[in-house]
C-alpha cells in the first residue's frame, strides 16, 4: 500500500491561529542544508492518525525538518512572558520552536505538532533558533520515557538531523525535534497579557483553555475559579507523580508550566539517584530552587503567579476576587499530599492505609538519604523483599549502613502482616508503580557522546528501547538499571536546546 501523498498527511485544525494575532507571531521554518532522520516514533505517529511510512518518506522528512511545509499548517510562534527563577521577564516567547499546527487524533484529542530548532522567530533574543543533537536526543529520551512511566508529558514525534552545524561555545552537531502535546500554553502564556493590563486577551485565553482542556469548567458557577481549581488539582497530581519516581526538572520557571498539566521542556532535568531532597543538577541553578525537595513548593508558587493573572475574572470587587484566588491555591497542598502519600504507599506494598502508614514511608525516605541509598533500586528491591526476607540483603547492600535499615525492615515487615498473606501478588503489584529502569543521567550522557563524538546512534535506540518497559526485569540489561560508579557520575545538566 502507498504511502498517504504528503498533501494529505496532515489534518489541520488549527485553533490557536484562530486566536487574535497578538497571542502570536506568524512564522516559516528555516530551511536546512541536508535533513537525515534518526528517529521517527511510528507507534505515536499512528496515535495522531498520521502514515509512518509516509512521515519516513523524502517528502516527510522536508517537513519534519522545517525545509517545507505542509498545506494549512499555519505555522506560528507563540508569545509568552515567565518568571525565571523568581524574576519576571514580561516578553519571552518561543525563541526557537514554531509550532505547526494542531491534529486531531484518532480518539478525538487534539494535539499540536511544533517543530524545535526550526530557525529564529521574533522571540529568539539574539540566539540562532537552532538545536543541537545532544539535548535533541535528551528529550527524545526523557520525555518517552515519562510517558512509558504513565507521567502526563509531552512526546516525541521524531529527531532529524540537519546536516549543520551549530555554535555552543563549540561547534556541535544540528538536529530538530519534532514535539507532540495537548497544548503548548503555559503560566506564562497568562502573565504575558497579564502584564501588558490585556483583559481581554486574559479572557480569551482562558476561554481558549477551557473549552480546549476543561470544557466541564465552563458548565460551573464561575467558570474561571473552575479553570484555576482544575489546574491546582492537576499540577499537584503530576507534581506528585514527579517526586513518587525520583525525577528533578530543574528548571520550573512558570514559563515552562504546562496549562495542560504535562512535563514539558527537557532542559537540565534528571532523576535522582541517591535520594536526597536537596538533589540538584541543573548547573544553572546555583542556590537550589529547584532541587527535588523544594518542587512541591516551587509549583504553588507558580500557581500563585498564574491566580494572579486571573484576578480580574474572578469577582467584579478586587476583594472577592482575593479571597476566591486564595481559597483556590489552599487546595494545592491537600491536592498533594493525597497523591504523594498515596503514590508512597503503593510503592511500599501497603493497599490498606493505617494511621502510620505516611510516617511509615517518611522514615524509609529519611533512612535512604542518611545512607545514600539509591532511590529507584531501593523500591524496586523492596517489592523482592516483600514477597521473601531472603531477599532482604540485596536491599541493604544499597545502604552505606546496612543495620541502619533493620529496624524500619521490622516495622515495614509487622505491617505487611496486616495486609493479608498474597505475598507474590503484593510483590507484582509493587513492581508495577516501582520501575527497575530510569533515563538515569550518566546513561543518557553516553547515548549523546556516541552520537555527537561518533555518529554512533546505536546506543540511544538501545536505550530507548529499554526504558519502553520500564517495570520490567529485562534480562540481558541489567547493567542499564544500575546506579553510576564513581567516575560515570554526572553532577550537572544544562539548558535546553
């Protein structure tokens, strides 16, 4: 069967350029000397409704590489504004993303296509609107595998090399991705018109997001403290799914909120390997904002910052609107927690939760990073240790003071008791919320190095592969769920694309 003509690939709907033109800027990909595709996710392509085999075609890959594009797609960049850390910049923008348009899937969800490192747009600030390979290929990775975690995310569509070079301090090699999400509307999106005193635009915005992501918003008595409660609720929800797998996003400025409540932008992120709140990577972020402990609270923060751009649409008197912002932004904490504890007490095997349970899951935490003791093997190990005490000294080998962990192995153990006696079913249903593979940093550093050093993309497909499944033992892979040695240890990440 032939391929679908490239003419027909794409069924536009594109709702954002619908919008009145100063939510955005119109634009047109810059053309690249000599496009080759690395990766095409087929799996999602078909999700999108879309041909894989027409997408891996000559005139796919123009378009996948910005050197054509398709008709209708109306490409645009957006405008936004954002705190970054902490200060508020009221003009950003997408510098180097364009986004082509929006599809609907097969099941009836819309989504946009954009293209990262398509060239300048209006918002690039002097920079070159390209990408290099490396951070390329980290999203690619990162963002698949949340998705394989059952995190809300956005995902990859393909990566395509340019043939071009680009100037990080060195020469690095060029390479576009291809980004799939429910929207690309974030916090800042808000503060950008916010700012600029645009109620109107703010009204319109919120009125695009509700019937985009929360039509049920607009059937309740204030449509717009629904939209904020609907948003709080979502944040701490994925905030929670964020912390429950070790994973740090090291840059949470409110420009890099997802109105949508997906993980977006794969900048300096990383998931932790011995636990510790105060875990950092991002070599930008200094004084730790955004280390792993302090996320809950940096996300109501953020919110804070998005009640504040919808003040106005709350009540008619400044008062009213106050009190129904911050009784809004209450709710996160209670939001959290209840996901959080939760989302604990499934990894520790406990499906019936006692009065303890939370304090319980505090001291294992509290004993892990007293011990560095690597945060996913330690649960991944405990879901073996529930089903068979033999198995207990696998666990404790993880911790520099082994004796340390017996007690709390007691506890855990006369608590167990509790539960009732399926003791392999309890193990299957741990394993199944405790991955045994992550994107785990140094891992994710030698994909890069072989592919930017060597053209070598052998390695990023295998490890792609791998974190597919990331509940799975995997033989034959072992070494993939294994915490870095000394010498492999890679203590900081950096910015984007």
């Amino acid at each position: 069967m032939a391929p679908t003509p490239v003419a027909d690939l794409f069924p536009w709907d594109n709702s954002y350029a619908r919008l009145p033109h100063r939510f955005f800027a119109r634009v047109t990909p810059v053309p690249v000397a000599a496009p080759r595709l690395i990766r095409l996710n087929e799996t999602l392509a078909a999700q999108l409704g879309l041909d894989p085999a027409a997408l891996a075609t000559p005139a796919g890959l123009e378009i996948l590489s910005g050197n054509r594009v398709p008709p209708n797609s109306e490409p645009l960049a957006m405008a936004y504004a954002g705190h970054q850390f902490g200060n508020f910049v009221p003009q950003l923008g997408d510098g180097r993303a364009i986004l082509l348009g929006e599809l609907i899937t097969v099941d009836g969800q819309r989504r946009d296509l954009q293209l990262k490192g398509a060239g300048r747009t209006p918002w690039s600030r002097g920079g070159d609107g390209r990408a290099a390979l490396g951070p390329v290929l980290r999203e690619y990775l990162l963002s698949e595998a949340m998705a394989a975690l059952g995190i809300p995310t956005t995902r990859a569509l393909a990566a395509v090399a340019t043939g071009e070079s680009v100037w990080r301090e060195t020469p690095l090699p060029g390479a576009i991705f291809t980004r799939v999400a429910s929207s690309h509307i974030r916090i800042g999106t808000f503060q950008y018109f916010a700012a600029r005193r645009d109620l109107d635009a703010v009204r319109l915005l919120a009125d695009h997001v509700i019937a985009r992501h929360y039509p049920q918003c607009a059937l309740a008595p204030n449509p717009y403290r629904a939209l904020l409660d609907a948003v709080i609720r979502r944040q701490a929800e994925l905030l929670a799914q964020w912390m429950l797998v070790g994973f740090i996003h090291g840059v949470m400025n409110t420009d890099n909120v997802s109105i949508a409540g997906e993980t977006l932008d794969y900048g300096p992120c990383a998931f932790m390997d011995a636990h510790d709140p105060a875990t950092v990577y991002s070599f930008i972020d200094s004084r730790g904002r955004y280390a792993f402990g302090n996320q809950p609270r940096i996300a109501h923060w953020n919110l804070t910052r998005l009640a504040e751009t919808l003040v106005d649409l709350l009540a008619s008197d400044e008062t009213t609107a106050l009190k129904e912002a911050e009784a809004a932004l209450e709710a996160f904490a209670p939001h959290f927690e209840s996901a959080y504890t939760a989302g604990l007490l499934r990894k520790l095997g406990l499906f019936q939760p006692q009065p303890d349970d939370r304090k319980l899951a505090q001291d294992l935490l509290d004993c892990m990073t007293r011990n560095h003791a690597d945060y996913t093997l330690t649960f991944r190990r405990l879901c073996d240790a529930a089903a068979a005490p033999d198995q207990d000294q696998s666990l404790r080998s993880l911790f520099e003071n082994p004796a340390d962990l017996d007690p709390w192995l007691e506890r855990w153990r006369h608590r167990l008791a509790l539960e009732g006696p399926d003791h392999i079913a309890r193990r299957d249903a741990m394993r199944s919320v405790n991955p045994h593979f992550i994107p785990r940093n140094h891992l994710v550093e030698e994909v890069i190095v072989a592919a930017v050093n060597n053209q070598d993309f052998q390695p990023f497909e295998t490890l792609l592969t791998v974190l597919s499944a990331p509940h799975k033992d995997q033989p034959g892979f072992e070494r993939y769920a294994l915490p870095p040695q000394p010498d492999q240890i890679v203590r900081n990440t950096y910015c984007g694309t």
